[in-house]
C-alpha cells in the first residue's frame, strides 16, 4: 500500500470540474476548477480493496456543462481509488458514468448515475502504478488520466 498523491489538477475541458474526497476533515468538501484551467492541489488517492471500504475512501470528481438555457448539467461522475483487488494488482483504479440524453435532446443524470463500485476496478489511464506524486488530466472529451509530468 502506497501513498500516490494528485499534485496539480489541468482541466483542459470546456466543462467546470469538482474533485472531493470521502475521507479526512473535508469529507465532502469539493474543489472546482473553472474551463481550461490548472493549478496546484494535494490530495491523497484514498486506498480501498472492498466496496465498504470504497463507500468512505475513495475520490468523487464530477464534470458539469451548460444547458442550452445557461443552466448548469452534469455530465460525468468519476470514483478513484487504490488498492489490491480480486486480480491482486496493486493500481490506482477509475470508474466512471454519464449523463444520458433525451430524445428531446435534454440532458438527466439520476443520483443512481453516479460512478459505480467495481472490483477490479479498471486502471485509471496514464500512470496507474502507485506511490509518487501525478497530475491529473482532464482531456476536452471529459476522459482522465494520471501522469507524473509534474
């Protein structure tokens, strides 16, 4: 188990970004990052090898975007966690789920949307490997990914 730490945040997006942990004092305490935007951070991958660990020691990040009306949607959900899991690699890991469009063409994202537990979860893309310090990249089509371009 080690300590692999997001150092800076690059949202290279045109959506608005909120990254929280479920751990620590600031459970629940989101910071955002305007379109195209970056800037320094220091937040620790929580480490989780079971879904009730997972429940309390992961990452949330969410991606919002602007209805046509100005008002605001989300669009994605992200969990990121680390540990060992049922294929006993020790990796960063990432889920994801997505806003689903009408045919009326309006976006609905239901709370049961929300970026789902799974074991093994996939590798987050990038550098999945644990221990050190990464970037996390938030690319224009909403995929991430970790690299230790610092």
């Amino acid at each position: 188990m080690g300590v692999t730490a997001i150092k800076r945040i690059r949202n290279e997006s045109q959506c608005r970004f909120g990254i929280s942990s479920t751990e620590g004092w600031e459970a629940g305490a989101y910071t955002y990052f305007g379109p195209r935007s970056s800037r320094s951070v220091d937040i620790w991958i929580p480490w989780a090898t079971t879904e009730d660990e997972w429940e309390n020691h992961r990452l949330r990040a969410l991606a919002y975007g602007k209805r046509a009306d100005g008002t605001t949607v989300l669009l994605r959900s992200y969990a990121i966690w680390q540990g060992v899991q049922v294929d006993r690699v020790d990796r960063v890991r990432c889920t994801y789920a997505e806003a689903t469009r009408a045919a009326d063409g309006s976006v609905r994202y239901a709370a049961s949307d929300m970026a789902p537990y799974a074991n093994p979860g996939a590798f987050i893309p990038g550098v999945s490997r644990v221990n050190g310090d990464r970037v996390l990249y938030v690319h224009p089509d909403l995929s991430i990914e970790l690299t230790t371009n610092l």
